[in-house]
C-alpha cells in the first residue's frame, strides 16, 4: 500500500503530463486528505482544459521574430553592398558633375570634332568656363548666410557637439554589447 | 498662361510622385541586398522606440550644426566635408524612414501571407500618403524621421555578434 508521499507525487506527475487524474485506489479511500488533494488536482485540470488557449497578437509574434532573427549569426553577413553603394553614389557624383559641366545637349559631346583635342582638356577647357563660376555662385549664396557663425565660440560648440556625439554614440553602442553580452539568448 | 500653370504644376506633381516611388523602391531594395541590416534596424525600431528617437535628435541636430559651422568658414576643402556629412546624414536619414513602410506594412498585413515587397510596398503607399495629410502628417513625419534615424545607428552601432 503506498503512502501520502507517494500517492501525491504520482497525482503530481499525472498532472504534469496532461493526464486524468486518477482518484481510486486504497489509499484514497483511507487517507481523506490525500483523497481531496486528488480532486483539487483533477478539478484543475477539468478547468485548464475548459480554459480556451490565448492566440497571441499579430504584433508579439512579429517582435518574437524580430528578436530571434536578431539572435542569428552575422559572421556571414555580406558587407559587399556598402562599398558597391558608396561606389556607385561616388560614380553617379562624378558623371554628373561631368555632365552638368558640359553642355547641355549631350549630341554636341557626339558631334564635337575632338581632332586635335584629348577629351580631358575638352572637359577641362568646358569646366574652366561658366559652368563652374555658376557652381560657385550658387555655393555663396548657400552659405554666406552662415558666414557670421564661424568665431570662436561657434567652432568651441561644434567641438562639444562633436564629442557629445561621438559619446552619445559609444555609449549607446556599449550598452547594446552589454545587454547582448547578458542576454540569456546568446550563443556561446 | 493658366495652361503654362497647369503644365508646370503636373510636372512638379509627377517629380514629386516619382521621389515618393524612389523612396518606396529604395526600402524594397535594401530589404532585398542587406536584410540584416534592416532586421536589426526593425528591431531596434519597434523594440526601442523612446531610445532610438533620442539617438536620432542627438544625431541630426549635432551633425547638422556641424554642417553649419563647416559651410559657414567659407572654405572649399570643409565645405566639401561639410557636404559629404550632410550627404551622409540625408542618407542614413531615408533609410530610417524607409523602415515606416516596413512597419506599417507590417501591421496592414496582419496575418496575411503578403511578400516582403507586397508589404512594403502597400506600407510605403499607405505611409506617404498619411505623411501628405497637412500638419498632423508633417509632424508624424517628423517623429518617424528620427525615429528610423536613430533605429538605422542603432544597427550600425551594434551588429549583433
């Protein structure tokens, strides 16, 4: 016959596993504690598998996602698109301040009779013009506004505004290594 | 002249439609060629709201007195840096905004099987069209600017190793 201990971890690991818990037995019969602590248990468990399951909302399940997809291992992580886009942002720059140098109808580029005259100094000759005194002018009058800013107390200013970047930064970027460093999500 | 109006008015119509389809092509095209970078900035994003709108006030606002100092010497060479900085700022600043297209997408599409690009795409409509609306849509734009500005160094900052 077994005895309280027993006949309760056995409820116990019943319920654990999803079971129905089963109230007969001798010991039941003679112990009238044992005998309601069995029917708390299956009460309980008539309860829990009344209870309808809670769906989480759409947007838990995203940032579950987000995280774990966050978890994952970037040592693989290509980084060849930023040196393809700051090449390409690099290229675009100079065709078209190549092209807003020359004329504005770019058949005459085609048409020029270049005898004589290496398309370099072609360009050269085009950009000594107009088009960079223009690009210039412009330039002023963009940013002669700001003239009055450059006196000492301004660069003092732009050089705290520099640190209090660069530490706002660092200190953001610690953080994150730090909370990553204790994360119970991370790899070893 | 009321003719010559009209067609100047559709043409800036159409430049601007085409910077807004820009925008949106951009987002899916980032999503397409570094879609890490753009989890990890998603994630800092709706994870992190209050603290990546802070890093990116902090960012712009320094970085854009910086330019002003810079432009304001009047000398090429730091005006260039001046530039490039305020290039850089401009750059990193779409990208963060980009990341509302993903977020609004995300939430229209709910449970639905949607692509990325579907998503993105119906969340870039979705949200330049609310950015169009007068004055709430500028001030929302505004907050979802540094918002993703900040969400953007947030991923620079940390790549997740």
């Amino acid at each position: 016959m077994m005895n309280c201990e027993t006949y309760r971890a056995e409820c116990d690991q019943q319920f654990d596993a999803g079971e129905v818990v089963i109230l007969d037995g001798e010991h039941a019969a003679a112990c009238a504690d044992c005998a309601a602590y069995g029917e708390r248990l299956a009460a309980m468990q008539e309860a829990l598998s009344r209870a309808p399951l809670e769906t989480p909302r759409a947007s838990f399940t995203e940032v579950l996602k987000a995280r774990l997809a966050q978890e994952r291992a970037h040592a693989d992580e290509s980084q060849w698109w930023i040196g393809a886009s700051a090449f390409a942002a690099c290229a675009l720059f100079v065709v078209a301040g190549w092209y807003a140098a020359g004329p504005i109808n770019p058949s005459a580029w085609i048409n020029r009779d270049l005898a004589g005259i290496s398309v370099w100094q072609y360009v050269e000759e085009v950009t000594r013009d107009s088009s960079l005194a223009w690009a210039k002018h412009y330039w002023f009058i963009a940013t002669e506004p700001l003239s009055g800013l450059a006196s000492p107390r301004t660069w003092t200013l732009a050089v705290l505004a520099l640190i209090a970047l660069v530490s706002v930064n660092m200190a953001e970027a610690y953080r994150l290594r730090g909370a990553s460093r204790f994360s119970p999500h991370r790899r070893n | 002249m009321p003719y010559q109006k009209a067609i100047v008015f559709f043409v800036f119509a159409l430049l601007y439609l085409a910077a807004k389809a820009g925008c949106v092509a951009m987002a899916i095209w980032m999503h397409a060629v570094a879609p890490d970078f753009i989890g990890r900035a998603l994630t800092a994003y709706n994870t992190r709201a209050k603290r990546c709108f802070a890093l990116g006030v902090v960012n712009a606002l320094a970085v854009l007195f910086l330019c002003a100092v810079l432009f304001g010497t009047q000398l090429e060479p730091l005006g260039l840096l001046g530039l490039a900085l305020l290039l850089s700022l401009a750059a990193l600043a779409m990208v963060g905004y980009s990341l509302s297209y993903h977020d609004l997408g995300r939430q229209l599409r709910d449970e639905r099987a949607w692509t990325p690009a579907r998503t993105i795409l119906l969340g870039g409509i979705a949200a330049e069209a609310a950015f169009m609306a007068p004055v709430i849509g500028q001030v929302f734009s505004i907050g979802v600017l540094f918002r993703g500005l900040g969400a953007v160094v947030s991923a620079m900052l940390w790549r997740g190793k």
